[in-house]
C-alpha cells in the first residue's frame, strides 16, 4: 500500500465522526493550539520590550559607538573631523560625570552628562526623548535638562534655578566642591525610567567649565550614530581603527551594554523554556488521543491487517494522524498567537480602561498594568520569524515522537485477536 493511501486514512481519522475516535485527536489539536498562544504572545512581547528599551540606550544614551583617545596625540575635536565613515550618520562629543543636584526641596545625586547641543536635534533622539516640560532647546550655557524622577525627587520644575555641586582639585592638591547655578530648560523623559533617572544635561561647553581641575572625575569621548547599529556596528569599528590607526578605543553598543543585554536575553530564554513546557505537555496529549484512536478503530486496523497491511503501514497511519494534528494545532496556535501579539498594546490599554472604570469608575483612574517606572507602556511589536517556525517545528516533531509507542503498539496488534474481542 502506498504512502498516499497511509495519508489519506489518517486525515479521514482526524476528520472522522466524534464516536470513531476523531473527536481525541481534534481536541489534542485544539490543546496544542491553546498551549501555543501563550509562547507565541511571550516571545512577541519579550522581543518588542527588549528592543524598545535597547533603542532607548542607543539613541538617547550610549549611543551607537563611542570613541575614546587613550594616547591623548589630539584633541576630541580632531579626532571628530576623521570619523566621517560611509556607516557614520553623526558624530558629536560627550563628557560625563557625577555630582549633587541641589533644587528647592532637596539634592540627589546626578549623572552629568555635556554634549553637543546638535545631539538633541538628531532623528533617533525626537523619536525616543519626551518633553515633560519647558522646551528641549538649548540656548545658553547655564541651562540643563533634568530626567523627569530627578526633577521630581528635587522638587525642580521648568524654569526654576538649581545648583549643581562637583568637586575640582585645587593647587595645594585639595579637593573643593565647587556650585554651579543652572536654569532648567526642561524637564524629559526616556520612557524608561532605568535611563533618565539620573540625568542632568548640559551643553558641551558647560561641561569643560564644570569638570575643569577635576581629575579623574569625568570621561569625555566622541558619540556616533550609525545607519544600522544592529547590523553594521562591527564593520563601522573595523572601519575607525583603521582610518584612526592606534592609540584609540573604539567601542560598539553591544560591548558598552554587554552585562544589561546578556540580563534581557537570559530572562527571554527563560520564559520561552517555561512555556516550552506547556507546550510539551500538550503534546504529550497526542500519546493519549492516538491510544484512545487506536481502541476505537480496531475494526479498522483487523481489515487492514487481513487485507495484507504490514505492521508497518498500520503504525505509519497514526503517526501521520499525530502529525497532522500536532500541524493543525501549531498553525493555529501560532496564527492566534500572532493575532493577538501584534494587538497586545491596544489590549493592554483596554484591560486597563476596564481595570479603572471598576476600580474608580469615571474618575480618572491610574492602574497601570505594566509599570513605567520598570517596563515600557507602550513597545514595538517585533516578530522573530526564525523563532516561530522552530516552535512550530518542535511542537510538530513533539507530537510524533509523543504517538511513537501507541503507533507502534497499533501495528503489532493481531487481526485474530481483535476480531475475538469485538
């Protein structure tokens, strides 16, 4: 008998009336799909957060490379005129160190950061950066942007003067603090908070005044923006050091933020292995529903077995059966899956409305089901084709390695024997 004649049978068992013994495999089908949605719903939202935090780093903090001149033969501003690489979309120079923010009801600790007032006026950053208040233009040295929990924690606001405290080293070699008013030109945020907690910005110029005489206390280093920083990083440093040459640091965001992303990607695998396992279980539902199969078509299979069927074919029938319906399943366990992934913010924003209208009925309710302080509110969908064809490829060859033993106990049932039970 053919393999055609082995395929045909086993769709007529999975499409077959609900007392042959169909109705098991549809419903380990439909448990296959069921278990499926939460993985591909998972990987979805693991994706698009991870990328729309990591965008966040990029754009609005590490940037995309940095550049770092160890052998001190130039200044930052030469070294600027020589990074014109084809990849290199913006170049601009950076200073950052610490310090104590000092506003009208209280200080904190802050991240200074002096860059060139053009960084602010770049794509990435007008796509990532929001204004809280006041206006993100630089017009004078005595200006700053404070991150929106910094300005809260000081109780600062647009507009108002706060007083920066760094430390320079005097002659005798003495460390004295030394206060810098500044106005706040505004107040932004990153939409992360991780990002923006601590920022205090000012111009690059700024920057030379407040970290003059301080020694040790700041890094400068020239920020790049490239085309494609998820593609073209590697080949954009290999390009700097050699038109550079030696005595220069050339570092990629993936080398800067290596410790964070290693921290995202670990806590994805994690949950997808989690749910791995839902998915495992479903399919081990098949092993059930091929034995329940195998009992109700008896009649079937001591036909077959006198009409001359090899132990064989027989065990291929349920097999094919098993991988059909692991097919079905993981279709359209990954079809609902992405169906409701690709929707999930306007899901999370309805639950949420729903979440506030029980909660404190028409007043303005702030439940927040994620957040913002630790996740995004709203993230880009990210779909990682390879991934899901390897979910539905195990979740497939699950469900044959699961009916395996009940297909092979099938084919080595005997006609005779069957016969004497019916």
């Amino acid at each position: 008998m053919s393999g055609g004649a082995v395929f045909f049978i086993a769709i007529r068992y999975l499409l077959g009336r609900a007392k042959e013994g169909g109705r098991y495999l549809r419903t380990a089908a439909a448990g296959i799909a069921v278990s499926l949605v939460p993985i591909i719903v998972t990987l979805i939202v693991a994706d698009g957060m991870i990328r729309g935090i990591t965008d966040r780093y990029l754009e609005l903090g590490t940037g995309h490379v940095q550049v770092y001149d160890f052998a001190g033969a130039e200044s930052l501003e030469e070294i600027k005129g020589k990074v014109a690489v084809q990849d290199v979309r913006g170049a601009w120079l950076e200073s950052q160190g610490m310090g104590v923010l000092v506003g009208g009801k209280g200080k904190a600790a802050a991240s200074i950061r002096a860059l060139e007032s053009g960084f602010w006026e770049d794509e990435g950053v007008s796509a990532y950066l929001e204004v809280v208040s006041g206006n993100a233009r630089f017009e004078a040295d005595n200006e700053v942007f404070l991150g929106e929990s910094l300005a809260k924690s000081i109780g600062a606001e647009a507009g108002d003067m706060v007083r920066l405290m760094t430390v320079r080293v005097a002659n005798d070699g003495r460390s004295v603090p030394r206060m810098t008013p500044f106005k706040v030109k505004a107040v932004v945020s990153a939409g992360y908070r991780e990002i923006d907690a601590l920022w205090c910005i000012t111009t690059y110029d700024a920057g030379k005044r407040i970290f003059a005489g301080a020694q040790n206390a700041s890094n400068s280093f020239l920020l790049l923006k490239i085309n494609d920083p998820y593609k073209d990083a590697d080949s954009c440093v290999r390009s700097l050091y050699a038109r550079l040459g030696a005595g220069y640091g050339v570092y990629t965001w993936k080398e800067m933020q290596r410790a964070q992303y290693s921290s995202y990607e670990s806590t994805r695998q994690i949950l997808l292995f989690i749910m791995a396992l839902i998915v495992i279980i479903a399919a081990v539902n098949v092993s059930s529903a091929t034995s329940m199969l195998a009992i109700e078509r008896q009649k079937d299979i001591a036909a077959l077995k006198a009409a001359g069927a090899s132990p064989a074919f027989t065990s291929r029938i349920f097999v094919w059966a098993a991988f059909i319906t692991g097919l079905i399943g993981a279709v359209a366990g990954i079809a609902a899956g992405l169906c409701i992934g690709l929707s999930i913010n306007h899901i999370i924003k309805a639950l949420e409305a729903v979440i506030n209208f029980f909660m404190f009925g028409f007043s303005a309710g702030h439940f927040k089901l994620l957040d913002p302080n630790y996740y995004l509110e709203r993230f880009p969908i990210i779909i990682d084709w390879l991934a899901i064809l390897i979910i539905g490829v195990f979740t497939v060859i699950c469900s044959m390695v699961a009916s395996y033993l009940p297909a092979k106990r099938a084919g080595t049932l005997k006609p005779l024997e069957i016969l004497r039970k019916l």
